[in-house]
C-alpha cells in the first residue's frame, strides 16, 4: 500500500512543533541538524500545495470569467 500523502494542516503544525522546540531549547545538539531538515522538507510541502492551489484557483476563476 501506497504512503498516505501528508495534508497542508498536518506539516504546518509539524513545522510548528519543530519551531517551538528549537525555540524552547528542548533538542539535543545532536537532533537540531535533524529537525531543521525536517522542518525544510515540510515546508516544502506547504509551498508545493500552495503552488498547486493557486494553480486550481486560477484555471477555476478563468473558467468563470469565460463563462460569463
């Protein structure tokens, strides 16, 4: 089976958590390196749903001010 993709709400509020703990000072030096890569990726993700969004929304309104 298929990885479930991750929805926009759930990697912001990963990022979120990952910013509250770095600015907390909760991590091990050791883990900053990973949770910073962690947090890019997800942010990642949000940018590329947000690209693909705008997109969506775009071909709709042209769609509509095309049908008027």
């Amino acid at each position: 089976m298929g990885k479930k993709e991750m929805k926009y709400s759930e990697a912001l509020k990963e990022v979120e958590d990952i910013l509250q703990t770095l600015e907390a000072e909760e991590l091990e030096v050791d883990d900053i390196s990973e949770k910073i890569k962690r947090a890019v990726t997800l942010i990642e993700v949000c940018r590329s749903k947000l690209e693909k969004s705008e997109v969506e929304v775009k071909k709709i309104v042209d769609a509509f001010e095309k049908a008027k």
